[in-house]
C-alpha cells in the first residue's frame, strides 16, 4: 500500500470554506431581515471561491486539474470490466467528477441568479438595475425556489454518496479531504503540494476576488481605476 498526496492545501481549503459557506447561505436566507447584508457577502465569497477554482482546475495539483476528469473518463471501460465498486481510484470516481461539476454548474448559477435578484424587501444583486423587471422576477424566482431546493438537493445526494463509498465500498472520503494523503494499493504521481504551489494558489485566488471586486464596483457605477 503507498500513502500518496491527493489533495493539495488549496484544494482542501475551497472544499471546506465552499462548505462552510454554502452551509452560512442557508442560514441568513431562512433568518432573512438583517443577516441578508450576510447572505450578499457570503455569495461574493462564493463567486470568488468559483472562480479560484476554475483557474485551479488548470495550474492546480495534479489530481484537481480538469485534466484528471479526463484520465478518469478514459480509464471507465477497463475499470468496468473489474467492478467499478471494488475500484480504488486516486483522485475523483467517474461519480465524483460528475457530483462536482454538478455541484459548481448548480452554485454558478445560484450565484448569477443572485446577482439580479430582488426580494423588494431587504435584498436587491448589484445587476438588478442593468436588466428588465422581468429578467429580475425570473431570476428571484429561480434564486429562491427551484434553485435552493435543487442545491439542497444535490447537497443530500453528495452526503449520500459519501456514506454509500463509506459503508457500501469501504472507502472513507473524508479523511484524504481533511489530510490530503490517500492510501492506495498502486504508486500513482502525487500533487504537487509545497509552498510555491501555496503562493500560486494565492495569486489564483487574489485574482478571482480582485475580479468579483471590480464587477461590483462597475455595477455600481464606480470606475475601476483611478
């Protein structure tokens, strides 16, 4: 057996603060009133961790590039033939990669959608004002309807799958999310996980936020620069 760095700090970080957040979402929109001002904040937190982990997927540690999605994809045929349930994989299954391209597709577009929301209440997205009332309505119905209730969703169905690889494959996700290290049965290239990668991971994400910062800043009619 070989104990192999899967997940690099960066990674581990989105996973968990993206967690986090989505988990605070939740909340302030049930409290409503006041912890809205929140709910605004934790959805540019999330729109900036989105957007880090795009660029991660292609400068990222092996196993959290796009790229690996790929390999997986190709190695499916041969692994069918052995059991894909008894399959050890390095990184992502063939349903994790789906479960998390389905997971950000979902929180991308609760985030766009928020961007134009008004509840005429307390709450009004910054882009409210750069589209017609009915783009507004369609998307603060979208918002607080059909697309909570589906996050939640694929939130249950994520918890689920995490408990059927636990019980059912004999295969605990959540420590190698929580220490990075896997243990696998074949030696297979580790991610790159060193203090260099960290300060790229830095720069990804000042990047993303700096982005999110300057589209609210347009929005309101401010300039950029200067």
């Amino acid at each position: 057996m070989f104990r192999i760095r899967i997940w690099d700090l960066p990674t581990r970080l989105f996973h968990w603060s993206l967690a986090a957040l989505v988990t605070a979402m939740f909340i302030t929109s049930s409290l409503g009133g006041g912890a809205m001002v929140w709910h605004m904040r934790c959805g540019y937190a999330i729109f900036s961790l989105l957007l880090f982990r795009l660029m991660w997927g292609f400068v990222g540690g092996r196993w959290s590039r796009w790229s690996s999605a790929y390999m997986t994809l190709r190695q499916l045929p041969s692994m069918r033939q052995k059991g894909i349930q008894k399959v050890v994989w390095a990184g992502h299954s063939p349903m994790g990669w789906a479960s998390v391209m389905l997971m950000l597709s979902f929180l991308s577009l609760q985030v766009g959608t928020g961007l134009f929301t008004d509840d005429e209440i307390a709450y009004a997205g910054p882009l409210v004002q750069w589209v017609a009332s009915s783009t507004v309505s369609a998307a603060t119905y979208w918002h607080k309807h059909i697309g909570k209730l589906s996050l939640l969703a694929l939130i249950m169905l994520h918890l689920a799958a995490i408990a059927w690889y636990r019980f059912k494959a004999q295969q605990n996700l959540i420590p190698p999310m929580l220490g990075g290290d896997k243990v696998l049965p074949e030696s297979v290239s580790p991610s790159n996980d060193r203090r260099r990668d960290w300060l790229k991971a830095l720069a990804c994400c000042l990047l993303a936020a700096a982005c999110v910062y300057a589209l609210l800043l347009w929005s309101a009619g401010l300039p950029i620069s200067g």
